[in-house]
C-alpha cells in the first residue's frame, strides 16, 4: 500500500488557540520511505518555552522561515490523494484543518487513518501506545522524537508493520477496512476549497 506519514510539531495542544511550527511527511511504498517533506513555519507568535523544550524549536530556528499559508498547497501537493497517516491522527488533523478552513487552501484528499488505535487492536496487550515505545518494541532504527519528519518515519514503519500484521493474519485491509478498525464511524478527510470560487466541498 502507497501512504504519506504526517507529523506537526505545535506551540501547543490547542488548535484554535495554538500555531504549527513545523510539517513533517514522508511518502511510504509499504514499509520502504520514498521521499520526505519538512519544513519549518514561522507561526507569528513566540513559540513557548514548554513547546520549544519538547519539540527543541526555538524563535531563532523558525524566523524567516514560510507561513503555514504558504506551505499549505506544497503539502498537499506531495500528498495528493494518497491515504495519510498519523499518530492519534485527530490532534494533526484539527491542527491543518483549522489551518485549510482559515486560508481557504487546497489540501490532501487521502482519508487520514490513525495508527494509535490500530496499534491498540493488532497488537493488543503492550505497556503503552506511545510512538516512542512502539518504535523500540519493533526495533526501527530510530534517532530523535518530537521533530516532525522523524516523527512521520517512525509512524510510517509502524502503519506499515499494523498492514503486513493484518495481511499475514488474513484480515482485511483497505482503507474502508481500517477505518472500521480504528472505530470511527465516518472517515477523516479535509474539505476541498475550489480556487475558482472559494465553495467549499466536504466529502
């Protein structure tokens, strides 16, 4: 299965409040990364100290670099209409869905899967489900958490691991099948902006 893994990095937890510092994605073939896209964003405020000790960017690290608006259409671009996965995807998604509703701004057209609870329910019984501890239990090779491109690597080699689990098990695994397994009862997607006239699409 083709995929984007994404990752954010934040000022904080909330999305109507807080800005996004950095984009993280990287396009999968299965279990093989094919290409990344990081790109730090200015958010216009002063980062925190509590998010900048988390994630180790500072004001410094992200002055001059594009707003969120302008790196809005390049992420969708390398995104396309792949399916996209993050883990506990709704933080990520309200995040840029916030972001696409207030620019208007074109946006991936994958449905967003979310590996934290399919972690839950293929491999049941693990001490957590946190993206470090996971990463460790499966032995990826690993290197720093909490930036953005790192972030969507890990998440990628274990959306890819939660596929070949199923797949070997002989349970399904489309994307209708795995939305169905994270328990939601629609599909996460972001609304479509036409450019042409600013009408809004929900799928």
């Amino acid at each position: 299965m083709k995929f984007v893994a994404f990752d954010l990095e934040t000022t904080g937890t909330k999305p109507s409040e807080n800005m996004i510092v950095e984009v993280g994605a990287v396009r999968f073939d299965g279990a093989k990364a094919e290409e990344g896209f990081g790109v730090l964003i200015d958010p216009g405020v002063p980062i925190p100290a509590d998010a900048s000790a988390v994630n180790g960017i500072t004001d410094e690290m992200v002055r001059g670099k594009p707003k969120i608006a302008d790196v809005l259409g390049d992420f969708a671009d390398f995104c396309g209409d792949l399916p996209l996965v993050a883990h506990n995807a709704p933080f990520d998604f309200k995040f840029l869905l916030e972001d696409v509703k207030l620019h208007k701004a074109v946006a991936p057209g994958g449905v967003v899967l979310d590996t934290l609870p399919l972690a839950r329910k293929v491999f049941p019984g693990l001490p957590n489900y946190k993206l470090w501890t996971l990463t460790r239990h499966f032995n990826f090779p690993s290197g720093t958490f909490h930036r953005a491109e790192e972030d969507s690597s890990y998440c990628g080699l274990l959306f890819a691991k939660i596929v070949e689990t199923l797949e070997m098990r002989g349970e399904p695994c489309s994307e209708a099948d795995l939305v169905k397994l994270m328990g939601n009862k629609e599909e996460m997607r972001f609304p479509e902006f036409k450019a042409e006239t600013n009408q809004l699409d929900l799928f």
